[in-house]
C-alpha cells in the first residue's frame, strides 16, 4: 500500500509503495541516500517507552490525489501537483539600459566603418589620381666656415626609386666633369624614359626637376664646386643603389660632394641643399 515519509537529510516529503519499505533510495531533491523505515506506525504505538532513534520518521498512509499537497514530491522526481514557473521580474529602467548600450555599441561600429571606408577611398583616389610632381629648391655650398655662395652647374637629378631600368646611363655623361652648364640633351633623355628627370643649376643655385607621376623617387644632387676630402668615401649603401641607374657609379662621383636621399612625393616640394664643410673646387 502506498505511503509516504520525509527525507531525513532535506525533509522533503517522499511517496514510495509498500514494495520499497526497508529499502535504500534516492532522494529527487538532494540527491542523497535515504532509508525507507518498515513499519506504518509511530515509535510509540510499537515501542512503548524509550527513546526514539533520530533516524526513524513516522510513516503516514498517502492520502487521495485530491487532498496532497502541492510540494509533495515522488521518487520519480515529477511533483505529484505541479507548481507553476516562478516569474521573474524585470524593472523596466534595466530594459532600457540595455537597449541604449546596444545602439551605443551599433553606433560606434558604424562610425568606425564609414571612417576606415572613407580613408581606404581616398588612398584609392589619389592612386588613381596619380599627376606630375614637381621638386624645385637652391643649391649652395660654404666656400669658408659661416659664407655661402650658390652652386651653379651642380647636377640635380630625380630617379623612380621602383623602377630597373634595362639599360642603365653612362657616369661619363652624366656627371660635373662630363660637360659645362650646357644640357647634353642625350642624358636626359634617358632618364626621362626611366620616368626620371636631369638638370644643371643656374647661376642662383636654383634647379627644377619634374617627375610624372606621384610615388617614390630618389633625389641626386652633385655640387660642381665643393669638393670631398680626399681620405672621405661615399656611403657603400650609396654606391649599390646608384649602381642600379648608372654605370659605373664610382665615375659618376667622383670627388664632388653628393646628396643622396629618398623622397616620397603626392604634391610639389622644395628641398634646399647645402654642401658644408667641404673643400673648394
């Protein structure tokens, strides 16, 4: 006959058959072993006097459906009158905290993609926005410590610092000492194919070069009047990027002072020179 009893560790009320008395089962709600007692009746009606063992629970007989209570459980874990969820509830401030930080969050990612897709057009259109650039500036050198004067005749060239010609320009053409101030119009024209530029100072020291297009160039800039100490070498890094447009590139120089620098050009720039230090031609 069915009855039920309470679970000693979490009493909970427990149903089980008459089958189970005696038995080791499961309690559903703390998951311990407990022990079904064997008899129906209370400690007194069998004992008499003594002391009741603190294990013992009475074991009342399982009344109707209609009369269990609600948080009554079965060993089968499923409550015999089912409560309903608990409801939670939410206050309303929190819901629209949440909502601002998510379009917050949104916002941000948004502005953040129309800022990198608007950088990557620009890049794009001045790429295909390529135009000529111009470099223009004044050559000087220190004739003595603290006096400049302007170093007229001095070659200026502008050289595509991507490009491998193949075929590359002759020093002995190219250099102060291969002709006077007078263009020799055959160098030039070499290197405008290169996508270069050649030119002589003028009597102010002043020069212009062009190059057709945006991107990266070197600049060479030879002075015709100042002169390198003779113990005093070119730069060997110098030497193996000029060998790449001329040959050879130890002519070129000679023992005229030198610029050699990489520019980076998107508009027009001016870049003065001076050759300091240096003895007189």
């Amino acid at each position: 006959m069915p009855f039920r009893f309470h679970c000693s560790n979490c009493h909970q009320r427990l149903s089980v058959s008459s089958e189970q008395r005696g038995q080791q089962v499961k309690c559903p709600r703390c998951h311990r072993t407990v022990h079904v007692p064997e008899r129906g009746l209370d400690w007194d009606d069998i004992a008499g006097e003594g002391e009741k063992p603190e294990s013992f629970s009475p074991i009342p007989i399982l009344p109707p459906p209609s009369e269990r209570s609600p948080g009554e459980t079965t060993l089968s874990g499923k409550p015999l009158h089912a409560e309903p969820p608990p409801i939670v509830s939410v206050p309303r401030y929190v819901l629209y905290t949440q909502g601002g930080l998510l379009g917050l969050v949104a916002l941000i990612f948004f502005v953040f993609g129309l800022i990198v897709g608007s950088r990557s057009t620009l890049e794009t259109g001045r790429a295909d926005k390529s135009h000529p650039v111009v470099v223009s500036g004044v050559v000087r050198y220190e004739d003595r410590p603290g006096s400049e004067r302007s170093d007229k005749g001095s070659v200026v060239m502008l050289l595509p610092a991507d490009e491998r010609p193949d075929e590359k320009v002759t020093a002995a053409e190219s250099g102060p000492e291969a002709f006077g101030p007078e263009r020799n119009p055959r160098v030039p024209a070499m290197l405008e194919s290169l996508g270069g530029d050649y030119v002589r100072a003028d009597q102010q020291g002043r020069y212009r070069v062009r190059a057709p297009s945006s991107g990266r160039y070197f600049l060479l800039v030879i002075s015709e009047n100042a002169r390198r100490p003779r113990n005093e070498y070119p730069a060997a890094n110098d030497f193996a990027e000029l060998g790449r447009y001329f040959t050879p590139a130890t002519q070129l120089l000679g023992q005229h002072c030198y610029r050699w620098q990489e520019l980076v050009l998107r508009d027009d720039k001016e870049v003065n020179v001076t050759f300091s230090g240096a003895t007189q031609g």
